[in-house]
C-alpha cells in the first residue's frame, strides 16, 4: 500500500466516522442519564438546550453525510467521485452547522 494512498481522504473519512459514532454513543448515554434526572460529572453540558442541541449538531451531522458517502461507494461510485463528494458533504456539513447554530 502506497503512503500517500494510507493517508488519503478515505482513511480521514474512516476516522471522522468512527470518531463520532464513539462520541455519539457517549452523547447519548450522558443524555438519557441526564434527562432522568441521574446527576453525572458532565452535567454542566447540559445546562442549556442549545449547548446539547449545538454538541447533538456538531455529531450527527458529519456521522450521518459520511453514512451517505459510504451509502454511495456502495452503489459503485468511482475514486475520483468518493474524493469531490466526501468534501461537497464537508462543505454542505460546515454550512447547516453555520445556519443551525443557535
């Protein structure tokens, strides 16, 4: 395997998905302790709704465009292909945060 093809853009999209499914199970065991009023160290996230919806934003929305990448390579899409729509779904993700923050 080439070095340059190991650290390409596949392999830091295989890390954001897998860094925000582990962030997204972490997220939501805190918010189902926290919504049945079981006190956590991390409580003070959640003081505000808008904190835990912006933190809620901020994982789901790059974990689910990279669902649909995925979703895309499946159906056969070619190299060329995966690398311009892994960053059109970055810069449509960048963009939602921008007008979803609150």
């Amino acid at each position: 395997m080439e070095k340059e093809r190991a650290y390409g853009t596949g392999m830091w999209a295989w890390l954001l998905q897998r860094v925000t499914g582990l962030l997204l199970v972490f997220y939501l065991l805190l918010h189902i302790l926290w919504a049945h009023g079981i006190k956590t160290p991390f409580s003070f996230m959640f003081i505000e709704f808008k904190t835990a919806v912006l933190i809620m934003l901020l994982l789901v929305l790059p974990h689910a465009l990279n669902g649909f990448r995925v979703f895309a390579i499946d159906l056969g899409i070619g190299e060329k292909t995966q690398k311009l729509l892994f960053w059109a779904l970055v810069l449509t993700g960048v963009l939602v945060i921008i007008w979803g923050v609150p």
